[in-house]
C-alpha cells in the first residue's frame, strides 16, 4: 500500500524551512569567521599605523611603511628569524624522512599490532599538549646536563610536525592502487625498485604537502620554543611574544604581518600539493 501523499503546501513549507536553516548556518558560520579573523586584519592594518614618537597607540594616527623597513634593519629581530629558518628548515628535514617512513607504515606493515602501535604513537604526539612536552624536554636536559642549543630545539619541535607528516602521507597512500604494484611485480621489478620508481613518484605530492606543514608548524612553533630558547638562542614567534610585555612596539606588527603572509602563503602552496595527492594515479585506470 503506497504512502498518501504529501500536500504541496508542506512540501513548500519544508523548504522553505531548510532554506532559513542554511540561511541561518551560513551567517553564523560568517560570524565565526569574523570573530576570529578580526584580531588578525587588526595587527595587519596597525602594521602601517603611524603611532605617536615611534610607539604604537590604539588610536589610528596615519599610514605609512617605515615599520617594515625598521624591523628588518632590528639585529635581534633578524637574528630570530634566521633561527628559526634555520631551526625549522632541520625540522621539517627530519620529520619528512621520518613521517614519511611512519605514514608508509601506518598502512603497508604486515603486521596489524605494529600499526596499532605506530597508530597510537603518532595520534599521541598530537594530543599531548605542547606545554607538557615543552616542561618534559626542558627538564630532561636539565637532569642529562645538555646545554640548549639549537639541536636541542630541533629535537623538541620536531616530533609534533612528524606526526603531521605521517597523517599526510598515509592519507596518500590509503589511495595507491597496489595492483600497479602487483604488476611491476609480475614484470620482474623488485620491491626497492618498485619502492622507488613507482610508489615514491605517486607519493611525491604528499611528501611535498607534508614538508611545507612540518615547515610551518616548526616555523610558527610557540609553546615548545618557549621552554627551550635562551637569550643568545631565540625564535621569531618566542621574540615577538616577549616584546610584547615592554609596550607593542610597531616593529612587531610588521613582523607579525609578514610572518602570517609567509605562514598564508605555505599553507596555500601545502593545499595546493596536497590536492594532488587526491587524484588517482593515472596508470590504474588503465588496470
């Protein structure tokens, strides 16, 4: 017996109703946006705010540029940014040619207990906070009696951007075809040759997404940093927070905007990669 049919006012009535429901969901998503990008475009426009005798002032007094030029001609702020060019550039190093082996594993181990395991490592790398891996590090140096140093920095930064690297690549490689492999197999390649003529090429554009994240996590990296800088060894985002508790200068505002482009721009190029790694290799269509 087939259902009565429904009554072309309440047809109009539930759409109705589902319009001013994806009204409404889009406006207050829309706020959201706001809410949260508004501190952003405040330091951005104050970036060009004239100030009163070289101090920033919460009043917009006129426009100008001679900021960006002062901070880059600022010896600690441009010694903070080759530190953490520097320290970042070995992080996301390290966490590519780890992730990247971990991310592989995640999927391809033959054994289900070891991906467990290396499952639980790395989503345990994401949820411990900062902040206590921050403490852990600074006090495991303390009681080993290893000076800070830069190394020491890249080693406490680098786990979190290895982790990220390791969900991007198995996010890749959950979408090999492995009957591509199967048939180099069949044509007598090895696995090492297989490894490296046919699965790496097919993972390139992840490794690639992935590194200019592991760069952008290590280069933005606060919290961490924090516990393991010294006044001789200090990164930009650690520099610009501690200026901070001396009155905002100008300077900080041209170099936080110039840090967000850069931060803006990595990522733009990372999603680019990675919407690479979402299409399917074009020889197993053919398979």
């Amino acid at each position: 017996m087939s259902p009565p049919p429904v009554p072309e006012s309440s047809r109009l009535a539930n759409l109705l109703q589902g319009r001013a429901t994806d009204r409404a969901l889009a406006l207050w998503y829309a706020l959201v946006v706001v809410f949260l990008f508004a501190p952003i475009l405040c330091a951005l426009v104050y970036a060009f705010n004239l100030g009163i005798v070289g101090k920033q002032t919460s009043t917009f007094t006129g426009w100008t540029l001679q900021w960006f030029p002062a901070a880059w001609h600022d010896t600690s702020l441009r010694r903070a940014v080759g530190t953490s060019l520097v320290v970042s550039f070995w992080s996301a190093l390290i966490s590519v040619l780890v992730g990247t082996a971990l991310g592989y594993a995640l999927i391809r181990h033959p054994s289900p207990p070891v991906r467990r395991l290396l499952s639980a490592i790395t989503y345990f790398l994401l949820i411990v906070p900062e902040s206590v891996i921050g403490v852990s590090s600074l006090l495991f140096y303390a009681v080993t009696a290893i000076r800070l140093s830069s190394a020491t920095l890249v080693a406490g930064i680098t786990p979190v951007a290895i982790a990220v690297v390791a969900l991007i690549v198995r996010a890749r490689v959950l979408t090999l075809d492995r009957r591509v492999e199967e048939a180099a197999a069949d044509l007598g390649s090895t696995r090492a040759k297989t490894l490296r003529f046919i699965v790496l090429p097919q993972m390139l554009p992840a490794i690639l997404a992935s590194a200019v994240m592991a760069y952008t996590f290590s280069f933005d990296n606060l919290v961490i940093s924090t516990f393991l800088t010294t006044p001789r060894l200090n990164t930009l985002p650690v520099y610009l927070y501690g200026s901070l508790q001396y009155g905002p200068a100008p300077t900080v505002y041209a170099a936080a905007s110039v840090v967000f482009l850069f931060t803006l721009a990595m990522l733009g190029v990372a999603f680019l990669l990675f919407r690479l790694t979402s299409r399917r290799p074009r020889g197993s269509a053919a398979l």
